[in-house]
C-alpha cells in the first residue's frame, strides 16, 4: 500500500501510504552531469558537449522492488538527464544511466537531432516486468521512438538487452509477463499522416528482430552517428561491404562503410565528403560548409570503375522562371576513395530548364575505368513527357548524355509514384 509520486516540475518524489493518505517520505530527484552528448540543433550529430547540474525531473516511475524503483527523466521546465535512475525509497541512487541512452538511439540511427538543444530522446515512460527468464525494465523514449530493454537481476547494474522500435512517440508502457508479453501505445496521431498505436511484443529465444544496422564505436568510445539512410550499393571485390549514404535532413554529407556479414550489420567506417579542391564550389558553393564538408541530397551511390564512389544529389527543382528560380541542380559528384570530391556533372542546361522539383533518385555504373557509363533515375514526372519519368545515360569518357522514358503504371497515377 505505497505508492511513489513524481512531481516533474518540481524535480521532487514523494512516497504515499495508500491507506493512510499520509506522505511517509520525499527527496529530490537530483540532478545529472552528462557527457559526450549533442545539445547544438546544428543538423548535425556531434555526441562531443557537456552539461552539468541537469535537473532529472522525471516523468513515468515503477516500482522493482517492495525498496526500489525506477524514473524515467524525461524533463519539462529547466531539466531532463536524458536518461533513467534506480532509487532506493530513502533517497538514494542506487543506479544511473548517464549518457548511455542517447548513445544507444545514435547508434541504431533514432537519435532526434532536432531535440539535441532540448531533452535529446526524452525517455518518458518506464516499466517493470518480472518474467520467468528474468526481470526486466523497460524504458521508452519520446522522442527515438523506441524502447530499450534492460535485465535487472541486478538493480545496481541493469544490463542493456535490446530496443524495440514503437510507433511515433512512445508514452504508455505495460508489461504482461504472464503471458511472456509486453505493450506500448504511441501517442502521435496526425491523421493522413501519421496515426498512433498499440504494439505488442512477445519475449522469445533467439536472436532479437531489432535492429538489422547498427553502428561500431569512433575512436574516442562515442557511436558513429547516422540517419535516414537513402542509397545503397556493394562493394564489387569484397562481398561482406557494403556502402550507404544520408539524406540531406543532415547538414553534412558523407558514406558509411558497412560490415554486411554480421546480424546485425555494422557501421564500421564513416567516409566525409570534402571538397577541399573547390571542385562542388564551382559548380554549387551554396552547398559547400565553410570547413569544406558539402550538404548535398544524396539520393544514390555506386562504387565507381577504377576506385572511389559516384554519388547522385537531388536538385530542389524549377520551372525555370523568375517566380521559381532554381535554387540547386541535380549532381553526379565523383568522390575519390578519401572523400575529396574530384568531379561533378550536371544535366545539360535544355534538361535543367524543365526540371520540376522531383530529380536525381539513384544512380548506377557500368563498365571499366576509361569506359564507365552512369545510368540515374529521375523520381517523378517533369513536364515533357505525362505519365513518364526519365532515365538518363551519362557516358563519362565523352561527357555526353542521352535519355530514356519510363511509363508509370496508370493505374497508380493518382497515387504518390
């Protein structure tokens, strides 16, 4: 007949005899200091800042133990460690997270960049389940939209076991451990978009679902940091590499080298584009930072003949009049086996003139070196052709393009082809 009570605005706990209503005890939930962690909503994940003294103002709480129990420090006015903590129900801390939440998310490419000057993934539910293989906690992040599962046979030492992907904004958490299962309901409904719901997990030997890519560590302990992964492509003298790029939602571009033998894949190696001989800069200087790393739409990768990477970057598109000036050109960027980037190519002008928004999608090489071909996709329609898209031929010897259309199937037409 006790209960424990969260008060997140005011960082406090207080514990509550049930029968009685009287409080039997309150503490604060503290504060935090955290390391090695993003607090610059700069598009770009850099797990290298500080804070210290964050308030924990916690939000979901669970009992482990008729002593112990568990916050998830999700935060709200000043405060949010980004983490979760066991307490004793004297006030102590018997366990905490650190840094190893917003860790976890960046390495399985759910960390929510544009909350790093925030709470990062904001873990605002909690629950505690003993099954007959074990006792675990289960902590669910907002903003990763994810939960991550812990064993807790040892409170002061939980043990990360796996993460389960959520639907959007993960909030309500229940464990059923008579029945090996366990649910959470996500919170985020935009109808049309994006619609909130219940999913249901089941506790099984084996290998876990989740996740089928992950990422190795950088030299200084941190996860190599990724997202929204938009190309692919294999590495033609070694069956066990594979290579994969981001989408522009960042704000900067590079190529992931992937260990594709392992369950999960790993992330071994990032490769950062640099155009520190002022090729891009030439040709597109709004999309070239002023370290010499690019921002490009990369949309497409392929191992190039003779060695390094073409890489093809989407244009935002124009009519071509004054009323929608273009603002950047599809690309096919020649990137050498470091990153520095030694070529670009752009459609002929007569081409650019009629692009519509929709460009570059994925590109493709063919050939040896001396006589390469590059064969890109063009998302959608433009307004040459209705009801087609196009693909063009890039012969890179003779610098000369040459074009073929595509139909869509009409019975998609109303659709988002």
């Amino acid at each position: 007949n006790l209960a424990v009570v969260t008060l997140q605005e005011n960082n406090y706990i207080v514990l509550v005899d049930l029968s009685s209503g009287e409080v039997t005890g309150s503490f604060s939930a503290g504060s935090a200091d955290l390391d090695q962690i993003d607090t610059a909503e700069d598009d770009v994940i850099t797990l290298n800042s500080s804070l210290s003294d964050v308030l924990r103002e916690p939000d979901a709480v669970t009992w482990i133990t008729d002593s112990l129990f568990a916050t998830a420090n999700e935060g709200d006015l000043f405060g949010g460690s980004r983490g979760f903590t066991i307490f004793n129900t004297d006030g102590e801390i018997i366990f905490d997270s650190g840094n190893t939440v917003e860790h976890i998310t960046a390495r399985l490419g759910h960390y929510p960049e544009a909350r790093s000057e925030n709470k990062g993934s904001e873990p605002e539910g909690v629950e505690f389940g003993s099954y007959e293989s074990g006792d675990y906690l289960f902590v669910g992040l907002e903003r990763a939209s994810l939960v991550l599962v812990y064993s807790i046979d040892d409170p002061s030492a939980p043990e990360y076991i796996q993460a389960l992907p959520t639907g959007i904004g993960p909030e309500g958490l229940l464990a059923i451990p008579s029945r090996n299962l366990f649910v959470s309901a996500s919170e985020n409904d935009i109808p049309g978009n994006i619609r909130s719901i219940i999913s249901i997990y089941q506790l099984e030997e084996g290998p876990a679902d989740y996740p089928t890519i992950a990422s190795a560590d950088n030299e200084d302990g941190t996860p190599i940091t990724w997202g929204a992964l938009s190309g692919l492509d294999a590495d033609p003298m070694d069956a066990s590499v594979v290579y994969t790029i981001r989408d522009s939602f960042y704000g900067s571009s590079s190529i992931y080298v992937v260990d594709a033998s392992s369950e999960p894949a790993i992330i071994t190696d990032e490769i950062f584009l640099m155009d520190s001989n002022g090729v891009l800069a030439e040709v597109a200087p709004d999309q070239v930072n002023e370290d010499s790393t690019v921002n490009l739409d990369q949309e497409g990768i392929t191992v190039r003949a003779g060695g390094g990477f073409w890489i093809a970057s989407e244009g935002s598109g124009t009519i071509g009049d004054e009323e929608r000036p273009v603002t950047s050109l599809n690309l096919l960027v020649g990137v050498a086996e470091d990153g520095i980037i030694d070529a670009v190519v752009t459609l002929p002008d007569a081409v650019n003139d009629i692009q519509v928004r929709f460009g570059f999608e994925g590109v493709a090489s063919t050939g040896e070196a001396g006589s390469e071909v590059l064969f890109v996709v063009i998302q959608r329609e433009w307004d040459d052709m209705a009801g087609h898209v196009r693909v063009g031929r890039y012969d890179v010897a003779t610098d000369e393009w040459a074009f073929y259309y595509y139909p869509l199937d009409t019975d998609q037409m109303t659709g988002w082809v």
